[in-house]
C-alpha cells in the first residue's frame, strides 16, 4: 500500500475540545460541481481517482494546477485570480470537476499571518518545534498538528505548509527551533505524527524542506555535499520515517544544491528516492522562489511551482506550454505532475469534504490548552544543584529579572511566525538584513511575572528589566530567590552570528548569581547556547520559544505544579569549537551576507558555494562521539524533580533487536520518563545511535515493564547499488540510557545479516 494510502475520513471540530484530542466523525460532503465521473467512487484508490480526473481535464486546465500564485506579488497581474487571501500562495481549482482551490498558508507553530498581512487575524501559537523534540512524545506532536490543522480549516486554508524536518546539523542553525532536532528517528516520528495531526481535518500538509536544507546563510547559494549513503543514513530517513507516518499530501523541495542540482530539479532526489525508492504519489511543490528551470525541473519530478512570482522567470506557465509543444517535456509527464497533486488533495481527505466557503468558529481556549501542554512537556531541566527547583511557594520576595518577562515571551522569526491570539506586546522590525522584509521579534503576550504573581499571590514579585547588571545584582541580593529570563532570538534567513547570549545578558546572569545563590535561569531560545556561568547557577531550564501559553508553563515548571519531563533534542556544546562547522559555511561571502537568503531574490549575483559534512551520517550527538568530545549537555539529557531507575534487561537478536526491562519511579513525586535504547552496530567505526524510545508516567514507587524493539534502518547502511538498506550479521552492543552519553543497563545480541528495501 502506497505511503498516501487512503484512510478512514475523520475531522477534528473547531469547537471540539482539541486538549483532549477527542475526533468527532464526519460525513464528507461530495466535492461540489464534481459530475458523476469515476474520480467520485471511492471505491478506487485516490491516484486512480485522480487518474481520471486528468483524463476530463483540457490542457489549460492542467497547466492551471502545476502553478501557484504568491498573493502579495500576483494582484493585479494577468490571469491572477481576484479572491486572492493574503497568504502564503493559491492555486486555482477546477469548480467543474470540484478540484478546489488550494489556499497555502504557512503553519509550523501555528496559522502565521507573520506581518500582519490579514489585519487582525490571529491565531494559536504553539511552541517551538524542538519544544515537541523534547517531549519525544508523539501524542503531543499529533495534538498541536490537529490543533493548527483545525484553525486553518476554519479560517478557509486548506494547504499547511508544515511538517519540517530536516536534521539539525549546525548549533547555529537559524531555523533549527523550527525543527525536530539532530536525529532522524526522534525527528521522522514526531513529524509523522504532527503531519498526521494536520491531515485529520482533511486538509494537506507538507513535510519539508526536502533536502540538506541545513543552513541560512547563503540558502539558495549553498550546494550542500554529502555522499548519497550517509544521505540515506540520516536526513533522507528523517523524511522517510515521517512520510511513513504522516502520508503526508505533498513533498516540498529545499532552496539549496544537493550533490551539484537544485534540489528542486534534482532527479535522484526526486524521481529514483522519492517515487522509486519510496513509492511516493502525492506531489512535490517547490520552495518559494526555488525554481530554476523548465524542463529540467519538470522532467526531474517537480510538480507544482510554488508561489512563482517569486522565480526569476515564470517557468511553469507559458514556458512549461511551450516547452510541451516541441516535446521537450513529454505530455504525459505534464499529466503525471496534475496526477500527482490531485492525489494529495483526494488521499487527504480534502477533495470529498472541501473547506467551507465561510470561516467558522474556533475554541481558541481549548487550542490554548494545548499550546501550553506542549510547552510544559517541552521544557528541559538542565540543572537543579541543591534541589533549587521547584521553588517554595513560601517565597516572600521573587525578582524576575530581563527578558521582557513582564509582558511575554519571544518568539521566532520567519516564515513560522504566529501573530497569537492576545497580541503582541512587544514587537521590533528588522532595519535591515535577509530576514528584514517578512520577519520581526516579537513576544507573545504570556507573562511569566504575571504567572508566577498568580501562583503566589502572597508573595512580593518585582520585575528588573536586567539592562543595568548592578542594578539587578542589588536587587537580586534582597530577594529570596533569583529569576532571570535569558533570549536569543533566531529567525528563517538568518543564521546567528555566535553561540553567545547577546547583549551582554552572561554579565547579566553572572553578577545576579554572584549576589543571589539562588538564581535560577530560564533559557528563551531556538537552539543551544555557551553558558560560561554554569557552574555559579544552580538550576537552568531550557524552555525554547515557548508559544503563546509559555508564561504559565514557565510557572507551572518553576514552582512544581507540572514536573519536568522535556528531554534534549539537540546537543548543547560546551564551546563553538565543537561543533563539525564553528561557523556557517559561506558567511561572508555573499552578496550582502546574505541578500539570497531572502525568497524571490533569485540568488542576487552572489556564486554557488559549497557546504562539505565531514561528519556524514553521523550529525549531533554522534559526531561527538566520534570526536570523544564531552559536550555542555548531551543528547537525551533532562532532569526531573523525581528519580527513576532501569533494572532486568533483556535483550534478543535473531531478525530483529529486541529489548524488555524496568521502569521504576523510585522518588516521591509523580513524573514522566524517557528510556532511551541506543545501538553500537559492529562495523569498524560506528558510534551507538538512537534505535527506540519510549515516554512514560509514573506514580512514586511505580515499575512498569517497558520492550522496544529497535528500528532497522538506525542499525543498517544504505547500498546505493542495490537501493536497499544490508543489515550486518554481527554482535551490536546495547545501551538503556537516560540520554546518549548514559548506560545504566549495557548488553549485546547477536543479530542475522539480512538486505530489506527501504
């Protein structure tokens, strides 16, 4: 069965109580207009649906669906349609055939509306997307993809362009906070399960940015050099593992060169990995301003040409008509590509039960439910010496300290920006750079001061904006217990320049933990950063871009009303120097550094560049390894304000890598765990990797039996000859860890070598 294999129709109610994630069924309504043609049995698979659907379609009318118009660019122009939303893009339906029309917004943490484009919409912003890595729960990537998905759906969307999922290779990564984190496993499934969440209003998601997307700087410069099997190893199984678990609608192809093509006319990316390899059968849409060519791309598998306005010439319209009439790019092919977005939008669900023409109603206090467990379930503890945390609720004085944690707390930048429900208290445009034109730092309007006023209300709770370090350090010696909110804002287009807080907030922290021993610092950022004051801190939680319920979850964490429970997703060197690249590749070295990395620039004048992954397959954590390098903070690591300890493994071997042991909750509060099971396959060279997890949540003094079974392909090398993963025969050593540096239980099996396909 193919990976858009058609499913059971249900859909999540904008009124439904989404924090509970409870789906009401739905009878789907005929696609209007649709005739009574065979593409109307569902019976049939949705790509022999769409087959004949093509099949009744003129020509114009195909050439109409392999194009998008990018509404702030196409009013006014000829053929543009005249009910353009101002969004992310628009395709125009066939209302003869009920081929609706695609209306795209942008959505990793929410509906964005970035600028304000639609004056006065706003929507549920969830935290950022390694907030979800850190739960390493699926449960909760499925609730906030059900919960954007149902808001789009309400507000006439129908196309999410969700699901990113490519591998943080990079600290510095300006769009790491939109990702799943460094390894494909944690990130494949948590994609998949978000991807799933979005596509349950039968509406289409994305997964993307397919693929090596790995930087900002110089973003559609940059030709990203990995050999195909590491590729395999690592950011393409990340899309695999979330095709596999999502069926996403439709594939979208990254800005960058991968192995010397765009990825966007990249043949082996697109045509043998993903329809030959994968058997994939929705559509692929390209980036935002990412095409480069005509035939090329279009014989190479792209399908759909994302808002166009954006390219450097109108490939897909007059071009693609033309470059079919003299047999460049052979008919067919034109109606494979109508084929294949037809299949996404009937195997999602969407053709037989379109968006209503008016918007509906949302239950934006349940959605905000949500918001708020993802960001509880994502915080990580990442330091808690002398049991600091949680904090005494008989406080009598609490400074809070910079941040701007009076009003809110930030958000990210980019494409992903959410204008949250409750406005923005703090809002500063960009004066110049790639970003400048469709991003600003913004706050959601989640005050922890006032959360933390709200749960202790007995208490004196002062604010410090922590601009003057003396001033907060005198503050800070009067008081009972030290907060300081620490930012670093990130943002698509942009790579930071250092690992470093900026404006001087390590002064900051060091003078107010010089004054006051019980400081406590709460991380607000979209990846890791150097903490040369860690040793004078006694407790640190990183609680990411928090989304628009981040205060209260702050709070909740704070003073133990919710236990932490977030694991990292990522790895925090303990210096730049660690990292495979200390700085972006290219930095410098391109026009305006980087004016390309601004969609619709069309790569400015500035030449092609090359990034090179010494590392290969093994990005994050393994690299460390690799190098014996300790970092900060490993992969996996998190505290709680309970214990829990791993007893009686097991392990089996044979066809598969079994292994059985015990959970027990051995403190005295209630709390959630994370076993990890990492792998050491035996060839010369190999690091353990993440094979399975499980999150679970025990009561004190609870055991619970716990069995994962490792993925293969985590254990199994790609063969680009036979396009298959060849699992080794051999003895793998095993790790039950609490993060990948852990070893609490060690054994080994003995596993038969075997190929499977992919």
């Amino acid at each position: 069965m193919h990976p858009l294999r058609r499913r059971p129709l249900r859909r999540l109610s904008s009124r439904a109580p989404v924090a509970a994630l409870l789906l009401a069924g739905a009878a789907p309504a005929l696609a209007a207009g649709a005739g009574d043609g065979p593409w109307l049995n569902r019976a049939l698979s949705p790509a022999a649906r769409a087959e004949a659907l093509v099949r009744a379609m003129t020509q114009d009318e195909k050439l109409q669906i392999v194009r998008t118009w990018f509404p702030p660019l196409a009013k006014g122009k000829p053929g543009a349609p005249d009910d353009l939303i101002p969004s992310a893009g628009e395709m125009v339906g066939v209302p003869r055939l009920g081929i609706p029309t695609l209306r795209e917004s942008d959505a990793s943490l929410g509906v964005a509306n970035q600028i304000e484009q639609r004056k006065g919409d706003t929507a549920t912003a969830l935290p950022a997307s390694l907030a979800t890595a850190a739960s390493f729960d699926p449960a909760i990537a499925y609730a906030g993809g059900a919960m954007i998905g149902s808001e789009a759906r309400a507000k006439r969307f129908n196309v999410l362009l969700a699901g990113g999922v490519n591998l943080t290779r990079d600290p510095w990564g300006g769009r790491d906070f939109e990702y799943l984190g460094e390894d494909p496993l944690l990130a494949g499934r948590l994609a998949g399960a978000h991807i799933r969440g979005v596509q349950s209003n039968h509406i289409v998601s994305t997964i993307k940015h397919y693929a090596l997307n790995a930087q900002e700087t110089g973003r559609t410069l940059v030709d990203a050099r990995l050999d195909w099997p590491a590729l395999h190893e690592s950011d393409l199984l990340a899309f695999k593992l979330g095709i596999e678990g999502g069926h996403p609608g439709s594939v979208m192809c990254a800005y960058n060169l991968v192995n010397g093509d765009w990825a966007c006319e990249n043949a082996e990316l697109l045509t043998r990995v993903l329809r030959g390899d994968w058997n994939y059968q929705g559509w692929v849409m390209s980036d935002w301003g990412a095409v480069h060519s005509t035939v090329k791309a279009a014989n190479a598998g792209l399908d759909q040409d994302s808002g166009a306005e954006l390219d450097k010439q109108d490939f897909f319209r007059a071009r693609l008509r033309q470059a079919i009439a003299d047999g460049q790019v052979p008919q067919a092919r034109l109606d494979a590509m109508v084929r294949n977005v037809l299949t996404g939008v009937i195997a999602s669900g969407l053709y037989d039960d379109p968006v209503p023409a008016a918007p509906a109603p949302i239950d934006y206090a349940a959605h905000a439910e949500v918001a708020q467990r993802a960001a509880e379930e994502g915080v990580v503890l990442l330091r808690n010496e002398g049991g600091v945390l949680p904090l005494a609720a008989t406080a009598r004085t609490i400074l809070v300290i910079g941040g701007h944690a009076d009003v809110g707390v930030l958000s990210g930048g980019g494409s992903s920006q959410v204008r949250s429900v409750g406005g923005v208290p703090v809002e500063i445009p960009l004066k110049s750079g790639p970003a400048a034109s469709f991003a600003r730092i913004t706050w959601h309007a989640s005050s922890p001061l006032r959360a933390i006023q709200a749960l202790n209300p007995g208490a004196r709770v002062v604010y410090d904006d922590g601009r003057d370090p003396a001033r907060a350090a005198a503050a800070a010696r009067t008081a009972d217990v030290a907060l300081v909110f620490a930012t670093q804002w990130r943002t698509e287009a942009e790579d930071v320049p250092s690992l470093a807080l900026p404006d001087d907030q390590d002064a900051l922290i060091a003078a107010v933990a010089a004054a006051n021993r019980r400081t406590v610092v709460v991380l607000e950022t979209g990846g890791p950063v150097l903490m040369p004051w860690i040793d004078r801190v006694p407790a640190v939680l990183a609680a990411w871009y928090p989304g628009q319920r981040g205060g209260e979850a702050i709070a909740n964490i704070l003073f133990g009303k919710v236990n932490p429970s977030g694991r990292l997703p990522i790895t925090f060197p303990a210096a730049a120097s660690q990292a495979p690249r200390p700085t972006p590749p290219g930095r410098g070295a391109v026009a305006g550094d980087d004016a390309a990395s601004n969609p619709g620039t069309g790569g400015g004048t500035a030449a092609i560049f090359e990034a090179r992954y010494p590392e290969g397959a093994d990005a994050g954590y393994r690299w460390y390894a690799r190098q014996h390098a300790k970092p900060l903070f490993p992969f996996g690591f998190g505290m709680s304000y309970t214990r829990f300890t791993y007893s009686r493994l097991k392990v089996t071997g044979g066809a598969m890598l079994t292994v059985s042991f015990d959970v027990t909750n051995s403190g005295a509060r209630a709390g959630a765990d994370v076993p990890q099971l990492y792998v050491t396959p035996p060839h010369a060279g190999a690091v353990a990797r993440l094979a399975g997890f499980e999150r679970l949540t025990l009561q004190p003094g609870e055991t619970r039996h716990v069995t994962l079974t490792a993925e293969p392909r985590t254990l199994a090398r790609w063969d680009q000859t036979t396009r298959g993963w060849r699992l080794g025969a051999g003895r793998y050593a095993v790790a039950i860890g609490h993060d990948a540096t852990d070893q609490t239980l060690a054994g080994a099996a003995t596993l038969a070598g075997r190929s499977f396909r992919p």
